[in-house]
C-alpha cells in the first residue's frame, strides 16, 4: 500500500514540475540565455546591448503579432515577410518619388497593406484554398509586386529613376525617428499590449479563440466566422505593413526583399509564445517573449564570435522544444 502510495506521490510531483516547466519554461528560458551570455560575455549586459536587443527585436515582434492574430482563429500567414518588403517599398517611394509627407506615406501604405489581406481573405474564405497554401501563393505574389515596383533594385534619395531623372524627394527627419530608441520600442510594447487586451479581454478576442478552437461550433454559436477571419488577416497584413513600415525607418532606404528575412524569425516567435502561462494558444505576451528569446539568443551568439550560418540551428531547436512542449501537453 505504501508503495503504491510513494509510485502515485512521485508520479503527482513528476507531473507537477512538468506543469510548472510548461507554464514558466520560456520565462525561465530567457533568465537563463541571459545569464548565461552575461557571465560568458562581460559586454552582454551593458546597458546599451540591452536597448540594441530591444530594438533588434521590435519589428520582428510587431510582425510575429499578426502570425499570432492570424494564428487565434486557426489560419496561418506566410505572406508576413512579402508584405513588410511590399511596405519597405512603398512607404520610402512616397517620400523619395512622390514627395509625400510622412502622414500621407504611412497612411497610404497601411491601406493598401490592407489590400493584401483581403487578398488573403479572398483566397481561404472564399475560394476555400488552406491558409498555408494560399498565403504561399500570396507571399510570392507580393515579393513579385514588391521587386516590379520598385524596379527590382533599392529604393534611396537622389537615386536615378527609370527615366533618367534624379529622384528629388527626402526622407523626414520625423519620419526616421520612428525607427530609433526609444520611439520603436514603445511602439513595439504598445502593439502588444492593445493586442493581448484585444485578445485576452475583449468579445471580439473570445470569439476568434473559439473560431480557432471549432470553427464549426463557433459558427452554430452564431458567431459570424467568415468576418472574423477576414479581419484576421487584415490585421495580420497592417502589422506586417506596420513592421515594413519601421524597417524602412530604421535603414532610411528600401531594399530588395527586405522583410523576408522576419518571417522565420516571426513564425517561431508566435509559435514559442503558445507555451507562456500554459496558454496553449497564440498571445502577444508569449509572442513578445518568444522575440525576446531569439534576439537574446542571436546577440548572445554574435558576442560569442559563434558563425552566423550556424544560428539558424539553434533557433530551429529553440522553436521544436517549444512546440514538443505544447503539443505534448495536449495530448
């Protein structure tokens, strides 16, 4: 009887550290990375690193937010990174070829990012083509957009246009403030926020939840399903336009396909963050811990002199223990 009694008791505690591992595990993650990049590097925790971490991982969290909004009512967007090229683009066009101010360039910008993601829309809702495929296809559509608009080439002041002119327009001063400490991290912490509350508080947010968890279910409920996941995407399609929009600030010019590289880093952020608090669904905390984890991981390496074509490793094992950890808790 005893022993039956010590096998139940060490089963219990067993379960009880795994239940604890799995609410706090990326939490405790990140005490660790930094931990131990700061006794491995005396640099690591100077304080301008920290700000240079947090504002490396600004755009990729405004970003992994809308893969996190895309993911909550059960889609997926792969268009993300085509989207913020698409806005890199567009956004410092307006200033350079157009001459416009930077309220009419981001503005404009954002709204036609929301073409995207009714285009999205169109695509999963409407013609039914799965979310994965359909914003594959969709990623190519918009990096081809993207590099035929801008002519395949960079975007910068006093380029040579096309026809052999000088691009006389300029970037705003305002404007470039926008990707610097500390305006790009409080613009990072505020998507964020209004995001989780949005999520976590709101009838709009629990409705999404329940399309995610039995689209089906929340269609008999009586919640409108079809509206809900075309606001998804557009909002996943501002964010990513919004992310764009604060890459192009930061490096003053436009690059060829300059957003594709935040989707990798983006879809495991919101993927890492389904473990935060035992959520085990998508949040814009556990996202926002999930850049944390990889900027961490990345600055770390950098000091560590670790090759870079060796990191995608570690992040690649970073997000697969992530997402056992989820997934093994549901089943």
């Amino acid at each position: 009887m005893s022993k039956a009694l010590s096998v139940t008791a060490a089963a219990s505690g067993r379960q009880q550290i795994f239940d604890f591992l799995y609410k706090w595990g990326m939490l405790l993650t990140v005490v660790a990375l930094v931990a131990i990049f700061g006794v491995a590097s005396e640099n690591f925790l100077d304080p301008n690193n920290i700000i240079n971490i947090l504002r490396s991982i600004a755009i990729v969290t405004v970003i992994a937010i809308g893969v996190s909004i895309s993911l909550t009512i059960g889609g997926f967007d792969l268009s993300v990174g085509s989207t913020a090229s698409l806005a890199n683009a567009l956004v410092i066009s307006l200033f350079v070829w157009h001459g416009f101010g930077t309220t009419e360039s981001i503005l404009i910008t954002l709204a036609l990012c929301t073409l995207v993601g009714l285009f999205n829309a169109f695509l999963i809702v409407i013609l039914r083509i799965p979310d994965m495929l359909a914003t594959l296809a969709s990623l190519f559509v918009i990096q081809g957009v993207a590099m035929t608009y801008s002519y395949g080439g960079s975007i910068t002041e006093n380029m040579v246009l096309p026809s052999g002119d000088m691009a006389e327009g300029t970037i705003p001063a305002a404007f470039g403030a926008l990707g610097q400490v500390p305006t790009i991290v409080i613009i990072m912490l505020a998507v964020t926020l209004l995001a989780q509350l949005g999520l976590s508080l709101t009838t709009h947010g629990r409705r999404m939840y329940a399309i995610g968890g039995n689209p089906e279910a929340a269609r008999l409920s009586g919640i409108r399903t079809t509206r809900y996941k075309v606001a998804a995407y557009v909002i996943a399609s501002l964010l990513a336009g919004l992310g764009g929009i604060l890459l192009a600030s930061r490096i003053g010019s436009s690059q060829v396909n300059a957003g594709g590289g935040y989707l990798m880093d983006a879809v495991a952020a919101a993927w890492i963050g389904f473990s935060l608090a035992g959520s085990g669904k998508p949040n814009a905390l556990g996202t926002l811990v999930g850049a944390v984890i990889l900027g961490v991981l990345s600055n770390g390496l950098v000091m560590l002199s670790v090759p870079y074509y060796a990191m995608d490793i570690i992040k690649g094992l970073v997000l697969a223990i992530a997402l056992a950890i989820t997934y093994v808790q549901k089943r």
